[in-house]
C-alpha cells in the first residue's frame, strides 16, 4: 500500500493532475501506447484489413469493455443467475465522466477490486474486459451482451454513445457504499502490481 492516509482536496468529480506523485496524463499516454502495441498484436483486426465484418480479434474488448445501461445491468444478472448487487460487486467498477458516474465492466486486471468506485484513469487499465473468454475470443455473456457491443464495428468511424444513463442513486442502489465524492484511488504499476492511496 502506497500513501496510505493523505489527506487531500481531490474529489471524484476534480480528479487531479498530480497525485501521490503519479502523473495523470504520463499514465494517459502509456495507455496509449499500450493500446498501440495491443493493436499490433491483434492484426486480424477488421479495420487494418479493410474488411467490415468483425474477426473476432477482441480488440474491442481491451480497448474499452461496454457500458451497460441498468436495463441492460440488470439482463446480465439474470443471464448469469446472480442478484445485480453481486453482479457490481463482482464484476463492474465504477467509472466517471463529466456528466457524473456509470458502471462498466471491469478489466481482467481488476478482478481482486471490482465493485469499487475507480477514478476515470485508472479505468484505463490494461487487460480484457472480464468476460471476454481468451482461449475462444468469445463473449461469456454474448446472449446478454450489451449494446455497446452489438454496435461496436472498428470499421467505422461512427462511434454511437452507449446511452447507459446511470445516475448515482442508481449506483448507490447496487454499491450502497459507494461515495461519488471520496473514493480509493487504485493504481497498476508497470509491474503488474497495484498499489492503493487512501482518499478521505
Ligand atoms: S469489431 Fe472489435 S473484435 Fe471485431 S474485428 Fe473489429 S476490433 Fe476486432
Ligand atoms: S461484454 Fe463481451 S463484448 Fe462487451 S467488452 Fe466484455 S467481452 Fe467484449
């Protein structure tokens, strides 16, 4: 655990620039990097190939798993005969935008702390979206799946929005815990390790 204790200004809605002495924006643009490296490695993916039907490759699924609206939250739970409260606690992290707070999937990277509220940038984690199988670059929940994933195509440049509409008394109704203004802020190290700084 890193920093555990500080006292400090951030909120969830004013993430800073600096903090901890992590640089925001240096880890934004090692994400991207890792993201440019991945789509190397993913060379069957559609766009690359000028084809317009998906091959599979699961790109998608690391660059950004989907974004469930709470209709769509809630068919995922049945289709995995879990209460949706399990499925936040298991499965889902909490992200930010500038209009407020949504749920999406969590990464593989993330399967020790799923539940929790993570900071937007600390979302960029890396590794699959938690129920994309690797051995048979399928979704695990494909019946279930999100819109998101239905309309996702690398080879168009028309991105449509997920339309979650997530408000934080919907999250609260799931994570009851969950506190929009103070959170923990988790961080993976390059090493793969994740280290914790305590946010009062
Ligand atoms: S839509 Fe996604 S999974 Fe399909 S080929 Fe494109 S990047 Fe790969
Ligand atoms: S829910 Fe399925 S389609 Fe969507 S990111 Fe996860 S594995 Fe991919």
């Amino acid at each position: 655990m890193v920093g555990a204790g500080i006292v400090t200004t951030y909120t969830m809605n004013n993430p800073l620039r600096m903090f901890g002495g992590i640089d925001i924006s240096i880890r934004r643009a090692e994400h991207r990097a890792y993201l440019a490296e991945e789509e190397e490695k993913h060379s069957e993916r559609a766009r690359n190939n000028g084809l317009k039907s998906c091959q599979r490759c699961g790109f998608c699924c690391l660059k950004q798993p989907c974004v469930p609206s709470p209709t769509e939250f809630n068919t995922v739970a049945d289709y995995l005969d879990i209460t949706p409260r399990e499925l936040a606690r298991k499965y889902a992290v909490v992200n930010e935008e500038k209009n407020g707070f949504y749920l999406l999937w969590a990464r593989e990277t993330q399967t020790d702390i799923v539940g929790r509220a993570l900071p937007y940038y600390r979302t960029y984690d890396r590794g699959y979206c938690i129920f994309f199988d690797k051995e048979y670059h399928a979704c695990k929940i494909h019946q279930a799946r999100p819109k998101t994933a239905k309309t996702t195509k690398c080879w168009s440049d028309k991105t449509e929005l997920s339309g979650a509409c997530w408000t934080t008394d919907r999250i609260k109704a799931l994570l009851p815990d969950f506190n929009p203004n103070a959170g923990d802020l988790y961080v993976v190290n390059g090493n793969g390790t994740v280290s914790l700084l305590r946010i009062f």
